[in-house]
C-alpha cells in the first residue's frame, strides 16, 4: 500500500514558502503505517499538474494532493483531475448551497468565480471544509484512493484527520484483510538515537505485531510505537506492553507520552502549585521563549533575568563582582549565585540558571565551546551540574542547554537523580 | 531554461526530516533567475532513483539532485545515474588518492567501500568537497546539466555556491545570448506585502531589464531586485536605480540590504557604542533570543527582563503596585514604568519594553488578543507606542511584537518618527 504525495503552487515550487503540507503528509501516513512511495512537487500550469497528477497516480495505490482548489483562475487543480480521470466536471448543488450560505453568514458577497470550488469530477465526493470555504475532493478509481485537500496548511490538517484519516484507515484494513494497527509516542531527553535505539533493539523480536520509529525533534527524541493486530484489545494490550518495556529499557529519560519537555514542565509545576524562576545567560532568553510559547505559563513561570553582562548579574541578580572575578561568569559559582539571586528576586518556589559558551567564538582550553553550568536553587538548597555540548552550532548548543535547565527542574520535581552517563544496553546485563 | 530538482533518502520521504535542501536549491535558482520546473522525493531504492532522475531529466533542461553519494550499501545514486546515462562507473584515480588522503589527515581507517564515493559516470566531472568526504558530479549529456551533490545541507551549500553557481551562470549566458543577470535584497518591516507590491506596481515598466520578487520572511519581507543587461556596468546601474527608486516608494521601513532586524539593530548599536535593554512581558524572552541569536550580542545587549508575573514586574523592574492595580498590566503606563525600571537596573542606555495579550484567550473587549503596549527610555525620555496585531496565532503575535520593539530602537537611534499609518501609493499622487 504505497501512496504518492503532490504538492502544487508557485509559492512552495519557488521556495517562497516551504512545503509544510508535504511534511505533514509524510508524517501522519507513516503514523497510519502506511508508505509514502514518492512525493512530486509542480506550480500552477494544467500542463503540469496533468502530469504530475497522471505520473503519481501510475505510481502508487493512492495519491493525496493539496491545493489549486480555490475560486480564482491560476486554481487548475480540478481541470487536471478532470482530464487525468476523464471524468467531466459538475457542479455539486448541495455544495454550492452550502457556499452560498457560508458567504452570506459572513456577510460577503457571492461572485461567479467561487462557484469554481463547487465542481468536481463526475463519480468523486466532495469532502466538507470546516475551517475554509473550498471542499476537498475524495474519490476511487479503478481500486486506487485520490484524495485532494485545500493548501493552506490549517484547511489541510483539519480535512485530513477528520475525512482522511477514517477513509484510509478503512482502506487499509480490507487491503490488510481485517488487521488493524494502532500507535503511541514516548519522548526522550537526555540520550542520542543511536543509544536509544541500541537498548531497544531486542524488543521487536520480543513483542509480535511491534514495530518501532525514531525521529529526532531536536534536542527531544520520539520514540513511536506501532502495533498491528486483529482487534482493539489486543492492539491496547501491545502497546500497553510495549510502552512498558520502553520505559524499563530507557528508564527516566523517557519525560512523557506525547507532551513536549515545556509542557511536561508546566504541567508538573502546575499540579503541585509550585512556581519557576529563571537566571539566563548563554540561553539568551530560549528558556524563558519555550516555556511561554505555551499559553497559561504565567500561572507556574514567573520571571527570567537574562543578564547577559557581568553588570546585569551583579546589579540584577545579586552575583559578587569578586565571584566573576575569580571565577568567570562561566563557573559553578556563578550558576549557583544566579540562581539564588533570581529566586530571592522573584520569589519563586524553584529557580534555575544556565552560564555557559554558546560560540562559535569564545572558547578556551579549560572552557571549551559547549561547555555551559546549571544551577537549580530550591526550597531546601543548591544543585549545580555541568555539561560540555558537542555539537557544532550555537543554535543547537542553546537548544541542548535550554532542555537541560528544563529537565533538571522535571528530574528535580519527580525525585529523580540527576541525569548521569549513559548504562550499558540493560538486554547485554541480562 | 528550466530545472528540475531531486531530492533523495528515506528520512526525508518518511518526514523525519524537512527538505531543506529542496527549499534553499528553490530560492538559490529563482535567485540566479532560471525556473524551477518540478521537485520530485523519493527513498532510496535504485528503482525509484533510476526511475526519478529519468523522469525529472525528460522535464527538464538542467537537473540538481542530492543524496545517497556516500560509502554505504544503501548510496545507490551513482548506480541510478550510471543506468539513466548508459554511461559505466569508473574510479577516479584524483578523487581516489585525495579520500584516502583526507582519512590519513583525520587519522582514521581507509575501509574498502569508502572508495566507492570516488566512482563516476564515465564522462563526468567530480566536484570536489571542501567540507565533507563524498565528491559531487557534474556531467553535461545531450545539451543538458546534470548535476548530483551530497545530501548533508552544509555540503550541498557550500558545493552549490562555490562550484554550481558558476557553471549555471556560464549555461544560463551561454543559452540567454549573453545576457547577464545580478540581483540585490532589500528588508522591510512594518509593511504588508500586498501594499509593497502596490507601491512598487510601476517600477518594473520604468526601468528596463528590472523585475521584482518578494518573500515573506515573516515579520519581515524580503524585496528582492532582479536585472538583467549585456554587462556589469549596465546591471550595477540598473539595480542601484532601482534600489534608490524602492527606498523612494517604500520610505524608512526599508531597514537594510540584506541584514535581519535584529543584525541591523545590534549593528546600529555597536557603531554608537550604545547598550540596551529590555523588559518583556507578552513576548516572553524573544527579543533576548532574537538579540542574543547573533554571536557577540553580549557587547551591546545588557539584560532582559522576561516578567512574566506581576510580582515580578515589581520586584525587579519596580514598577507600582497601583499602576497595574489601577491601570493593568497591559497599559501605557505599565510599559513606561519597565522600560525606565529596567533601564534603570540595567544601567543601559537605552530601555525596550513590551506588554500585551498574545492569546489565543485573555483577550476582553477593551483589550482585545493582540494588543500590546511598547515604551523606550532613553537619555531624554520615554516614548511609548500600541498596536492591535489582529494575526491569528500566539507565535505571529509574539514575532511581530518583537520586531515592532527592536524596530521602535532602530527608529529612535535614527531619528524617524514612530511607524505610522501606511501612506497611499506615492506613484497615484504625482
């Protein structure tokens, strides 16, 4: 069961924007267990689009397209299903009733040309758009599914798991005769792919019907889980197996089943009512960015000071002249004194500080690039960790330490030690 | 002359990572000013690849693929290229001796199938790779360029701009007659692109040889200048005239050529010797992050206070219990009050702040989502600004928001009046 992809527009062919839609696709089909054979990407021309659409189609067992669905003239996509499928196109009476009443309601008013969307190819269904005004288009041709879905990324994604998604979950259980598959997401901190998918290696072998996916959400990992079987029960009962297995075979840096490392964060300091400072320097900010990216954070996070010069340590944060002095302001005590002053200032429950080297420039021997130290103060003390990042920009050097700061909280809030070098593949000790 | 781009490998197809190599060879052509004809993706079996490049060669005048150059079992690029081509691989003895060169300098083992990345096409050239192992190819067959470049982003860049760009520029002369074509960027902020594009409406039937491109970088734009002429004399000429004439149109919102907002910023700042700080409530530490993004920050950007909660705008930015009980957190006087307070903690020259309802809930109908209050502190003075930016997501709130404050300091420290209401079209008027 292998699906073709078509992007279509100018836009995403001229690099104007990039193909969210095509990644978006890629993404959830795998996640059905389904494989994206080839992904194919033209602009506007009829010429094209025939093509492409006739060329993917040849291709595969089914196709999804996105755009080219809408009132305006360069709108070809319906002209080349046409001609692909020879099929002429017609238009849908309930569905122009149903754009004539969307316009209305918004006060708009109904031109010749929005018509356009009401049309399709004859034999086809039109799939109803909750979020925009040009139906997307399902149909079955000679054993193949052609789905075409609107372009903008919002219409597309809300069409897809509403409308697509039963479609060809059904599709794919006659063509599997019957068997069903289901999946679940853990996410990771803490640990490369490559060892996480060395401890997990005996584990298909182990549990039937199990197949595992790995995708690095920079600095967070995904672990997926896909289970196939023959009904519901047994499907829950593997991945509640499987999920199990992971997590004794990671052990805590395993930090949710689905949540990113912010949300995790916020939602731990949230049900234990306790709030959360930050002191940043090498971070310029990133911490503070994540964890108000999330709405609601101003109920559990209450204030960064990014002080990136001395002088704002000392004159914001409290931190001695002679500390930096003697120290640097890349140094344990340092780390340890932002975050005391920045609890004290804002009197906050927890508050955690990152001090470090981001580069590319301003490394030494004894303090490398990457190199960044943590300090978490609390109710009952100090910790402070230390931590060299390897890799090789400052973006990604900020985005490894602004998780640390985050995870050592979490790892802090549950109890945890702190996180320590990888164990040996716990299979090998068995 | 139009090109078709490939891209290969499973991870991109399966979504585990974006195609960014797709979408910078996109921009790299429309920059040179060739067209883009299709993108196709697909995995990494030698039949789908053979398959691809066949296709994509017939489109096509020129193609650029990348990936599967490497040593592994899995690299079947070169196979797929021999069997297209009809042309057997041969080893190169060069590119043979400058591998087993570069491993001896990195001190690692010269395994056996590390010389397969040193096999081409009979008839083609190796391009060689300053920042990786695997060569390119570039071949020309029947009147059409072929080029293949290693999948890693870093290499593809760097091979693309050092040894593709020129062999184009030469192929585009030859074919064009010897027309030549240079192109320039200039960034706006504050403007949409459907009132650039209006203002800019006349320019291209004023000035022969001239045409216009614009990409939303959001929340800048970028306006892009392509010309075209029989020499550099004329295209230096033809595109400072048009640089002049755009900056005409647009006026001050024009920021730089080429430059980023926070570049130009950091930029203005450090040749005035200027420091600066900021207290940021609705945009959460990106301003800090925008800012300290860029290496060597720390010279002119103090400190930002990210007070999230009202006590924390007391506590470290001072500001009055009664000034947000009386006026609320998102008002005027709330922003004024931490602009001063961190300008006077910060000990900086100048202060931004930001307060505001970035959504999605929060809003009421005084103070809608979207709404934010800005002051600046300076040595004179404080001056305060508002925006509704009716967008619809938290992100395009927070970005936007963040832009208007860095912009609000490039105004002041060059004397323009605050951002106002678009003009109408300066080419009606005359």
């Amino acid at each position: 069961m292998r699906l073709s992809i078509v992007s279509t527009g100018e836009e995403v062919l001229r690099g104007q924007i990039a193909d969210e839609n095509a990644l978006f696709l890629s993404r959830a089909l795998v996640d059905l267990g389904l494989e994206v054979g080839r992904r194919f990407t033209c602009g506007d021309g009829l010429d094209d689009l025939t093509r492409t659409i006739a060329g993917a189609l040849r291709d595969a067992d089914a196709l999804i397209g996105s755009g080219g669905l809408g009132p305006t003239a360069d709108d070809r996509t319906l002209d080349a299903l046409a001609e692909v499928l020879q099929a002429p196109l017609e238009v849908c009476p309930e569905a122009l009733e149903r754009l004539r009443r969307a316009f209305s309601e918004m006060g708009l008013p109904f031109t010749d040309n929005q018509a356009r969307q009401a049309r399709r190819p004859v034999g086809a269904e039109l799939l109803d758009n909750a979020v925009g005004t040009a139906p997307g288009i399902a149909l079955e041709r000679e054993g193949k599914l052609i789905f075409w879905l609107p372009g903008p990324p919002f219409e597309l994604r809300r069409m897809f798991s509403d409308q697509v998604v039963p479609r060809l979950v059904r599709w794919r259980e006659q063509q599997g005769g019957g068997e069903r598959q289901a999946q679940r997401t853990l996410r990771v901190f803490g640990r490369g792919e490559g060892w996480i998918g060395e401890q997990l290696a005996p584990l298909e072998a182990t549990i039937p019907g199990l197949s595992l996916g790995f995708r690095a959400d920079l600095p967070e990992i995904e672990v997926k889980l896909y289970a196939r079987g023959a009904n519901p029960a047994e499907l829950s009962a593997r991945l509640e197996r499987a999920e199990h297995e992971v997590r004794h075979l990671l052990g805590d840096v395993v930090f949710s089943s689905g949540q990113t490392l912010p949300e995790t964060l916020l939602d731990l300091l949230y049900e234990r009512r306790l709030t959360l400072a930050a002191a940043e320097s090498c971070t310029g900010g990133l911490i503070a960015k994540l964890l108000t990216d999330i709405p609601g954070a101003s109920v559990s996070f209450l204030l960064s000071a990014v002080t990136y010069a001395n002088t704002a340590k000392e004159a914001v944060l409290g931190v001695l002249p002679e500390t930096i002095r003697e120290h640097g302001a890349v140094s344990e005590t340092c780390a340890r004194a932002m975050a005391e002053g920045v609890r004290r200032v804002s009197g906050a429950d927890l508050a955690v500080s990152a001090t470090g080297i981001a580069g590319p420039d301003g490394g030494t021997p004894e303090k490398p690039v990457g190199l960044v130290h943590f300090a978490l103060a609390h109710q009952s003390g100090t910790t402070a960790s230390r931590r060299v990042f390897r890799q090789r920009t400052r973006e990604a050097v900020r985005a490894l330490a602004a998780a640390h700061a985050m995870d050592m909280v979490r790892r802090h809030l549950l109890g945890l030690p702190p996180l320590g070098p990888p164990a040996p593949p716990k299979h090998e000790a068995r």
